[in-house]
C-alpha cells in the first residue's frame, strides 16, 4: 500500500477518529480527579495523566494506519514517565486507557513508545512528507476546572498548516457556558485548507453540523473579544484599550485553550487577541495551528498583531511572528490600526 500524501482525504478521517478517542478518554479523568490526585499525591496529576494518555492514543492511531506522514511534534516527552519517581502517573495512565475502553490491553511499554513518537524533528513540518503538530491537552486549568480545554491536532506540509481539528469536549453546541463536565458529547470541529470548515457533534453518534461560515461586523456593531481566564497569558488591560479604539465593544468571553478560535469561527465571539506578555515570549505552533486554520477557512483572518501571518516554518515555536489577532476581515483591519497606536512598532 503507498504511503498516504498530507492531502489524501482518509487521513482527516484517521485523525478525527483518533482525536474522538483522546477526548473520551480525557472525560474519563475528569470523572476521576480527586481519586488521581490522591493516588499520585499531586494536585495537577489529573491533567498530566489525561495529556500523557491523550499523546498516546493519537500517535498509535495514526501510526498503526500508516497515517504519521513525516512524524509528529507533539508538546509532551515520554521522559516524565520514564523516571521511578513517576511510576503512579504512568500506572494511572494504563488504567485510565483501559478503563475507557479506548485501549483495553495498553501497556506501560507500549504508552511510553507511544508517547515517543510525538518527538519527532521539526524539520519534518517543512518536509514534502509533511507532518502533524499536537497539544493533547490544550487548556491546563480549564482542564482541571472542569471548564474549557481541547485536544488540538494539526497537519502542516511545507510549512503551511493543511488541516487542523478541534476536540472541545465541554463546549456546548450553542453558545459559550460550560457543558456539564460529564456530558457525553461536544463539539469537534474540522477545517482544510481551502475546504472551509465544519462542526461535528461528537456523542454515541458522531454527526455534523455543515460548513461554518462567519459574517463581519461592521463598525457600528459592538465587538466581543475571547480572552484567556488566566491573566498571565496576555495583556487584558492593553487589550481593553486596543478593542476600545477600534469601535464599540461587547462583554468579553474569558475561556481557556483554542476553544477561543473554535468560538471565533462559530460567531461566539469576535477577536481573539494575544499580546505578548513579556518580553522576547514566543508562541508555540501546537497552540495555534489547528485553531488558525478553522478560524480562517471559516472566514476571519488570523496574522500576528503587524499583520503578519503566522510562520509554521521555524520548528517549535512562532519566532517570527509578535502576538496573534484572529477576526473577521473588516474588524481586523481596524484592530491593526488600533494596534498601531497602543503598541507601536519597533524599531530594527
């Protein structure tokens, strides 16, 4: 059998399924937080588990069905669980997989290999082979929370994202309050390049929804900016100055992870914005590759806060580009003018 190209349609297909199955398996911790905590005597070891088992099932998918193209850059190194320190971490691991079902026999060997592969050379994302990006838990304390996370994959060729999906396991169909924290669905959305983008709603049965397609605001129409909960995260005071000066706005959505991009595109909100929130702070590409592409193939514009677009192209991270602005095509135009004025640009 050849191998597959970044274009084949299967390989979507392959990896919805398998982002389908990281979030069920992420469900599966959240209904075991206190009982982890305890387990592994640390309070953030239900999202470290849920990460961990997440990696594992998407890399295994994709690698059984011959679908890991170039490889995988993921967020996460199997050395954690490699340490002896850690053993209860990768113990709760095998049984959160095997309990859910996702994986009924997964091993301790078998997880950790699996987990591997996600630390492939980035150079592949520039490759003719292409290869994929991944955040298996995007959204840390939203996580734990029992709020808004995701599972974020990516596909990038040539360096230029191909297609990218969304598993946001708390986030209602309609709307932006939280779905009940054992809900048995969510809403997963897909997109590729010049395909546009479609959400799915993934339950007992996995359905959806048709194309998204987002209309612009015009200048008299208040604008609701999608911020992060966690203030460190971007600059919410300079932000309010910059929404302020490019026109009326709405009340704010505080929400973790790339949920933010998924409600962007859906019309849930209407800017996303990152400011730098320290010096020399570069974007990671797991953080906004899937999140970009279903923002943009539903009709805003996604650039860094020049007007730049994002650069998948340099490894890790996003070193060439200076914050994120994501927002239908006239709004933007104005937020960069607004921009221009609170942050004006540096000097060479």
């Amino acid at each position: 059998m050849p191998e597959p190209t970044p274009r084949d349609g299967t390989i979507l297909q392959i990896a919805l399924a398998a982002v389908e199955d990281a979030a069920f398996v992420c469900r599966h911790v959240q209904r075991k937080l206190d009982a982890l905590r305890a387990m592994t005597k640390d309070d953030a070891s239900p999202v470290t588990i849920a990460d961990f088992a997440s990696q594992a099932v998407i890399c295994r998918a994709l690698s059984r069905a011959g679908a890991l193209l170039g490889g995988m850059v993921a967020e996460e190194s199997a050395a954690f669980l490699k340490q002896p320190e850690h053993a209860p971490h990768l113990a709760a691991c095998v049984a959160a997989l095997r309990e859910s079902g996702v994986w009924p026999h997964a091993t301790p060997e078998e997880i950790v290999a699996m987990v591997d592969l996600g630390a492939a050379d980035p150079a592949i994302l520039n490759s003719e082979r292409g290869g994929w990006t991944l955040d298996p838990v995007d959204g840390t304390k939203g996580f734990l929370r029992g709020e808004q996370y995701c599972v974020s994959l990516a596909l990038i060729h040539r360096g230029r994202v191909e297609a990218g999906i969304l598993g946001c396991p708390n986030l209602p169909q309609k709307g932006v309050a939280t779905a009940p924290r054992h809900s048995a669905t969510g809403c997963f959305f897909v997109a590729t390049r010049a395909e546009g983008t479609a959400m799915h709603l993934v339950g007992e049965t996995s359905r959806s929804s048709g194309p998204i397609a987002r209309q612009d605001l015009s200048p008299a129409e208040p604008a609701r900016l999608s911020e992060s909960v966690e203030t460190s995260h971007t600059r919410q005071d300079v932000a309010a100055k910059i929404m302020q000066l490019a026109g009326p706005v709405g009340p704010p959505v505080q929400m973790d992870s790339q949920c933010k991009y998924a409600i962007l595109a859906r019309g849930d909100a209407d800017v996303y914005l990152r400011l730098p929130s320290k010096r020399g702070y570069v974007e990671r590409i797991w953080d906004h590759a899937a999140g970009m592409l279903i923002a943009q193939e539903a009709g805003c514009v996604v650039t860094d806060i020049r007007g730049k677009p994002l650069d998948f192209s340099k490894g890790r991270g996003l070193e060439a580009n200076e914050g994120i602005l994501g927002a239908p095509p006239e709004l933007h135009a104005r937020l960069l003018n607004a921009i221009a004025q609170v942050i004006p640009p540096q000097s060479p």
